[in-house]
C-alpha cells in the first residue's frame, strides 16, 4: 500500500473510531411523541419569577461577613423568614447552556450542542417557558435566544443587550445586571399605560425571567474572592428586593407571585468553570411567594455531613437540597403548567405548602410524565429490535407498569397521600432506570464492534511493520497463507450477513460502518497472514531475550502513559526515569556534555507535572522571564552552530528580527494587564501586534535556513513568541525547557546511532532538509526505533499535560486570550487556547521529524510505531469505559479516549505540515541556493 493511500485509510480508519464513542455514548436522550400531564388541581400561584444569578456559588451567598452581616441581606431575610432554601446540584459540564436547560427544560444538556457554543438549539425539547402562557425574558443574547426559538408559538418574549457589552475588560461589569432590573421596571412602568399588554401580565400562568450575568463575568475577570464579584452578589440583592417590592405593589398585593432565585452554576477559585469541583457544582436556591413553605426552624441536626451548614450559620433554618433539573417541575407545579414532556426532575415536595392531596396529585403527575419518556423509547427500540432479542426492562414491563398506575389511582382515591407519593416516587426511579437502560441498548453491541475493528487494525499496522521495515527470513512462496479466492468469499458472506441483520432491525447509518468496519480491517489481517508465518520463521534468528525486555519495557511505558492522564505526577517519574537512559545505554561515557544536558533537560521539565494545572494565580513577571530565557537559549544555539554552519547574511536578520519580535511578545502580556487592572481596556496596539505574531506563527519558519538547528531554531523562536501572548505565568517556561530537551535528544540520538555503529552517519551541522533523500542509505528498523517511538509518545503526552489538562474544560484560565480579545466569544477563546495546547506538540513533531532524517529511517516506519503505540493506548482507554459503573469514571476515561485518538488523528495530520515547516524545496519565492563557507 503505497504512503498516501495509507495514511488516508488510516485516518478514516481513526475518525470512525474517534467518533464511535460520541455516537455509543452520546447520543441525545431526547425522544419526542409524549402526551403534556396537567395538574387536575388549582395551582396555587397565578405567575413565576425566575431570578438566575450566573456563576453565583452557594458559598458566596450564603457566608457571613466576619462581623455576622450578610452580603445580601434581602435574599438572608427571605431565608430566615418567609422562603425555604437549600442548594442546587448542578451536573457536568457547569456551563450556562446546560444549567439553564435543567433548570427550566428538567434535562440535561445533550452533548451535541456543545457544536452549537450553547446557544442554539441542535434538538427541539420543551421547557417551562414553551408550556405558559407568556414568558418575558431579560438578559444575555447568549442564553434567551435558545428557549426563544424553541417554544412552539410566539409567546416567549426576550430582551437582551448587544452581545459586546459582555466584555471581561469592562469597567463594571455589574452594569449587564442593572441593565437587566431597569428594564424589567421600566417594562412593568410600561404596562400600567397599556391596558393589553396590563390584561396579559394579569393573566395565569405567566414567567418572568431575569438572567443576571454580572455576576459570572466579574468572576472571569477578577476571581470569586474578588471585591468587584462581591459587591455584585450585593448588586443584584438590592435589585432583587426593589423588583419584588414593585412586582407585588403591580399585582396589587394578591399573594400570588412565586420567585426562584438560584444560579445555572457556580466558579472556581481561579475564575473558571466547567467542570465537577464543588465550587462549580454547588449553587444557591431560594424559594419564597405563593404556595412555598415559610422559613422552617429546627433543632434537631440536618441530614448533611459536609459541614455548610455550621460555615453558613443556616444550622436552624431546614435545609432542602436539589438535583438541578428538580427545579422545571417545580416551577411548573407552582404555576399549574404541564411538566416538561422530557424533564427528568423530581418535584421536591418539602418545597410547596399545599395539601397533602395537592401533594400527591403532583407527584402522580410527575410519575406520568416521566413514564410516557420511558414508554415512548421503550417502543422505539422493540420496533427496531428482532423479537427475539429484545430484552425488556424487567422492572418495568407493561404489565408492571399498568399496576402501578392503578395502586397509585387507588391510593389517593383512598386519601392515602404520604403511600401514594412513596408509590409514585419508586415509579419515578424505576422509570428513570429504564430510560437508561433503553437509551445504552445497544452500548455492548456497538462497543464489542469497534473493539473488533480497532485490534484487527492494530494487528494490521504491526504486521505492516514487520513486513516492509524488519529484516525477516522470507521463503519463496507461503504455503500457509490462506488463499485470495476464499478469504474474499468469506468476507463477502459476512458483510451480507451483517448488512441483512441491520436492515432488519432499522438500524442506523453509523451503526452499519461500526459493525462492517472490522470485515475489510480483517481482511487484510489475515491476507498478510504470511507475515506472521516469515516472523516464525525467523525466530531462530532473533535476539528472543532482547525482543522481550523490550515489549515487557514498552508495556509498562504505555501503562505509565494511560496512569499519567489520571496522575500527572506519573509523568514527573517517567522523566526521572528517561534522564537516566544514557546512564543505563553507556552513552554517558562517550557524549558527557550530551548526556548532560538530557539529564538536566528531563529533570527541569519534570517539574512541571508536579505544578497544580489549575488555581494558579496569574504572575506576568513569570512571561516576561520566559521571554529572556528563551533569548538566551537562542543565542546559545546560534553562538555554538556559528563555527560549524556560518549563517548567511539574509538569515541572520531574520533571527535577530524573530528574536526582537520575543522580547516584544514577552512584554505585551504585562501592559495588557496592567491596562486590564487600570480597567482601561484592552489597548488596540497590543490586540494587532497579537493578532499579527498568530497569524505570521506558521509562515516565518518557513522564511528561514533549511540547515537543521536554524530551521528548528526559527520555528521555536516564531512558536515560543505567539505562546508568550496566551500565557499567565509558569507555563511560560515550558517550551523554552521542552526545547532544550528536545534539541538535546536530537544530539544524543546521534550519538546513540554511532554507538550503533551505523554507517554513513552525517554531522547534524551539515543536515539540510532541502537535499533529496539517498535511498540507498535508508536502513531498516531496529529494537532500538521502538525506543525512540515511544519517547516521541512520551514527549507528545508530556507537552499536553505538561502544563494543563485539557480533559478538564475549567483547567484553562480565560484571561490567557486578553492580549488577543475580552469579549466573550466561545469558539475564538476555545481556538487560542486549543493553539496555545498545540504549540509544543509542533516543536515536539518538528524534532521527532529531524530524528527521523538525523537517524536515516523513513518517515512512514517510525509513525507505523507510533500508530501502534497510540492505538494502543486509546484501546485501553476503551477498554476502561466498559469496565466503569459511575458516569464520572465514564466520562473521565471517555474524555481520555478522545483525547488520545484526536492526538493520533492530529499527528497524522501535523506530520504533513512539519514535512512543509522543515522542507525549503515548496517555498518557490525562494529560488536561490545559499552557499555555506
């Protein structure tokens, strides 16, 4: 198979398996075809206020100042008075979009909105807005649009502020608040001259949604122990307490207003969210108004052992936590509006004040309305599934179903209320468990699928290897190898077999590319069967002890690697162990100022696993140190290749000029923010010179000598420039350390070639990537490539971990972009920081292609390696989804296992444009050959 047909059915290959786990684990668990369940009581409030503080913690809210007064002193009255309260558990990912589904739609959020920024709707569901009468809506352009255009008519109405006023160099961001409580009033002023739109509010039924984002962008900006997010929590406590005093004298008093006041989700310590930590995962809720539970007083010890409650000084108020979509049903119970037909909330009745009847009736409603989610999915896979392979749920089967319904009926006929509720709240869960069950159906299935296609191709790759780059003992004819005409026979037969089954069962398109996947990878397996039979052949001849110590040590390599992406300190250790390899090798006594300097290279980038990934605090003065390091190490690089490689004169001035650019983008970051600090703004200056370094990056490496060091020398320089723009503090020292590593590497890669004894070995000082290829000199592999293979994966894993965590959406600091933009722009924001994560994988891939040219081995057998390696790698990622029960460990080791095949499919692709970054014969504008003394 020649290089470009591989590499293309190898990247197919990958982005099958890559989107594989998406599809058997994230398909939307939305279905459609419900009847609504109405409340058959009168509810108990005619209207609905839905306060959501964005980013508020529970702990900013709910803790005293040291001399025991509250910052917001309203909401605290209402707690002690008049409301019950409690907090709301959030889920992953802690992000607006999906707190604000659960907590007016009752789900949550469907992976695949994640390719919309949380602001569109990729799936129509339904919400608490769609079921009212009216909703009124104030606030962010970013979250009132999506329940906008999702309600069926044209009864929610949504008013928001120009998308730049949500700016993290504002002045105030607490202004976004203000803006939303003057219109709010300046709305209900509005309405008492217009006697339609006065008739309207006075109807039942009716929402008013106040989205308060101040909060959230003061706590982006300045942190949440800041004094400006603070003083915002006050902000919005003030404007709560005149709203509702305005609401009520509007409806003249009637008693018959409820209000929500709680957060989508909370904020780390270091100003980010996203992700599980309690600080993100615990928001605030308060409920007070009609048909809601006065402020109850205990003395007996609350349920709750994680110490809040003593924190907080709430030890005699009733505490009622809740799962954050339990929210939809209850606001729906409040204002008697059907339960949104896909919510997966339960109502918590210690919320509602209303009679035991009322009680039970509501909770019989919810039961229904969850069960019509479980029937309607149940019938969608026994259409779908052959009858004599479908598996019902047990717990729930129809005539299980229909006997509860009828106990329940029954029950509260009887005016049994408190075994009514506690019949339907086991419906409720039954429910619930069969809609899980029903929705990874097929989980098993599809997994063993992709499990058969990724070792069939694993297994294709390996072979591959021995065949075309192993020198192997290869007879004339292979009498074992099966023969053509039937292998295909065969394969035919089974694609038949497989694609009739689908068609039976309706499955879906993917469905038929995971499972006819594994046939033609396996084909291929068995048709290079000879192979196999060529390594057995030759095992006479082989180094058996050596060959074993080497795939034990691979072994263990890859098992620290897959324990690294749960422990990063794992990598620490990984170093310490690589630093003593020219030790261990003999290569120490003859290259002692190489060996050196791996030794110290290692050590120092060791350091960095152990450095927190997230919580640090922003230190400028850390960049502009980076900025001088790697000035220095640049003109070390450049005074000890100036005897052996003279630079022409061209090329000097684009390294002074590369290295000028540094110490300018080393500089930048420090008036940026101070001018942020100055609440000043983001200087225009600054913003172009920015732009202008990403956008010149990946085009000024190719400008320069293609002389080894001066090309890898330049493409550090550019690269090095544009990380210093989107860094904050110690991470700014890593690629100039993971630099040095690598140009050592490079150098005692040679020497470990000499020691080897291979021949026609060139001086690192004379390589130019611009020569053509001698072909005659291309060896095959060695033990010792696997080595250097799998310090490339090393190296890869190092540069992604290095510094932050990517698998951990809150890990990123947003202030990294603030040299570039301040307004809030999801995908930019997620491109820089994504760029700033591949910056020291190009160093990293520019290296090991140097390696690759430095060790005279062609590109295409190393990679073949370390497809092997990575694949691997991801299998055992695989492998331990299956393996977890929890869906936090599920999540973990998926988000692990997209990390890894996106690495592989990356360096797929990175590997074309390192080609483009260390070859010269592409740049046609260039036409000259330098001539070196």
């Amino acid at each position: 198979m020649r290089m470009i047909t591989f590499f293309l059915v190898g990247l197919a290959v990958h982005v099958v398996f890559f989107i594989s786990i998406f599809d058997i684990y994230f398909t939307s668990p939305l279905v459609h075809g419900m009847t609504p369940q109405a409340m058959p009581l009168a509810p108990p409030a005619s209207r609905l206020v839905l306060l959501v503080a964005d980013g508020l913690r529970a702990d900013s809210l709910y803790t005293l100042h040291p001399n025991g007064s509250s910052r917001a002193p309203y909401l605290r009255s209402v707690m002690e008075e008049r409301g019950t309260w409690g907090v709301s558990h959030t889920r992953v990912p802690t992000e607006s979009r999906p707190g604000h589904v659960a907590l007016i739609a009752g789900f949550y959020e469907d992976v695949s909105a994640i390719a919309k920024g949380w602001k569109e709707n990729p799936v129509e569901f339904d919400s608490v807005f769609n079921e009212s009468r009216h909703t009124w809506c104030w606030g962010s352009p970013d979250i009132l649009p999506m329940f906008a255009k999702g309600a069926s008519g044209d009864h929610v109405y949504t008013h928001t502020y120009p998308a730049e006023e949500e700016d993290f160099a504002s002045t105030d961001a607490s202004r976004l608040d203000s803006w939303v409580f003057a219109q709010a009033k300046s709305f209900f002023q509005s309405a008492k001259s217009n006697s339609s739109l006065k008739e309207s509010l006075h109807e039942d039924q009716n929402v008013f949604f106040l989205h308060l984002l101040g909060i959230d962008t003061n706590g982006h900006a300045h942190r949440p122990m800041s004094q400006e997010y603070l003083d915002n929590i006050g902000l919005v406590d003030s404007g709560v307490a005149e709203l509702v005093s305005m609401l009520e004298e509007f409806f003249g008093h009637d008693g018959r207003t409820a209000y929500v006041f709680t957060a989508d989700h909370g904020m780390t310590n270091w100003g980010s969210h996203g992700a599980g930590h309690p600080s993100e995962t615990l928001t605030p809720l308060v409920v007070w108004g009609a048909g809601v539970h006065n402020a109850q007083r205990v003395t007996d010890p609350q349920p709750y052992s994680d110490g809040y409650l003593q924190d907080w000084k709430l030890e005699h108020l009733h505490r009622v936590d809740v799962n954050q979509a339990d929210i939809a049903p209850l606001m729906a119970s409040l204002i008697g509006v059907p339960i949104p037909l896909n919510s997966v909330g339960v109502l918590p009745l210690l919320y509602l004040n209303n009679s035991e009847q009322f009680k039970a009736e509501s909770m019989y409603t919810n039961a229904i309305q969850i069960l019509e989610q479980f029937k309607v999915k149940m019938t969608q896979k026994k259409e779908t599934t052959l009858s004599f392979l479908f598996t019902p749920y047990q717990l729930l089967t129809e005539s299980k179903q229909a006997e509860f319904i009828r106990q329940a009926r029954i029950l509260i006929q009887l005016e049994k209320y408190e075994d009514a509720i506690s019949l339907c709240r086991s419906l409720i869960s039954h429910a619930l468990e069969g809609l899980v069950y029903y929705h990874t159906y097929d989980r098993f299935f599809l997994g063993c699928s992709v499990v058969l296609g990724f070792v069939g191709w694993t297994s294709y790759v390996a072979l591959l290897i021995l065949k075309t780059h192993a020198s192997l003992r290869r007879p004339p004819s292979h009498t074992n190898q099966i023969p053509g005409h039937t292998l295909v026979r065969v394969c035919v037969c089974v694609t038949v077999a497989i694609t009739v089954f689908l068609l039976i069962q309706r499955s879906p398109v993917t469905y038929y590319i995971y499972c006819l996947l594994p046939v033609p990878v396996w084909y291929s397996v068995l048709k290079e069967s000879g192979t196999l039979t060529d390594v057995i052949r030759s095992a006479p001849s082989l180094p058996l002890c050596k060959c074993f110590g080497y795939f034990v040590l691979v072994m263990f390599g890859i098992e620290l690697l897959v324990v690294s992406f749960f422990h990063r300190a794992m990598l620490t250790v990984g170093l310490a162990a690589l630093s003593l390899w020219p030790i261990l090798s003999g290569l120490y006594g003859k290259a002692k100022f190489h060996s050196v300097s791996w030794l110290l290279g290692c050590l120092c980038l060791a350091s960095f696993p152990l450095m927190p990934v997230v919580g640090r605090e922003p230190n400028i003065h850390l960049v502009t140190g980076a900025g001088v390091l790697t000035l220095f190490t640049s003109a070390c690089y450049l005074l000890s290749s100036r005897q052996r490689t003279p630079l022409h004169l061209s090329d000097r001035q684009q390294f002074f000029s590369q290295m000028f650019h540094v110490a300018v983008c080393a500089y930048i970051p420090t008036l940026t923010h101070s001018s942020l600090q100055q609440k000043q703004g983001l200087p225009l200056l600054n913003q172009v010179i920015s732009w202008t370094t990403l956008g010149s990056s990946m085009l000024v490496p190719l400008l320069s000598s293609t002389r080894l060091f001066h090309r890898l020398l330049s493409i550090f320089l550019s690269l090095t420039a544009t990380y210093l723009l989107l860094s904050t503090g110690s991470e700014a020292l890593f690629p100039p350390v993971l630099s040095w590593l690598m140009f050592a590497w490079i150098n005692i890669e040679q020497e470990a070639m000499l020691a080897q004894g291979v021949s026609g070995r060139q001086e690192l000082s004379a390589v130019d990537f611009s020569e053509n290829i001698d072909i005659t000199k291309i060896r095959q592999l060695k033990l010792d490539d696997i080595r250097r293979s799998y310090f490339f994966v090393f190296f890869i894993i190092t540069a992604f971990f290095g510094t932050g965590n990517i698998a951990s959406i809150n890990s990123f600091d947003p202030a990294s972009v603030y040299c570039f933009l301040t307004v809030f722009n999801p995908f930019i924001m997620g491109g820089l920081m994504m760029w700033k994560v591949i910056i020291p994988f190009i160093i990293v891939m520019c290296t090991f292609e140097t390696i690759q040219v430095a060790t005279q081995l062609s590109s295409r057998s190393l990679f073949l390696i370390v497809l092997v390696i990575s694949d691997l790698m991801a299998l055992h990622f695989f492998f331990l989804v299956q393996d977890y029960g929890s869906w936090l460990d599920i999540g973990t080791s998926i988000s692990h296992y997209v990390i890894v095949m996106s690495m592989t499919i990356f360096l797929m692709l990175l590997s074309v444009v390192t080609h483009i970054l260390t070859s010269r014969r592409l740049i046609l504008w260039r036409r000259r050959k330098m001539h070196f003394p």
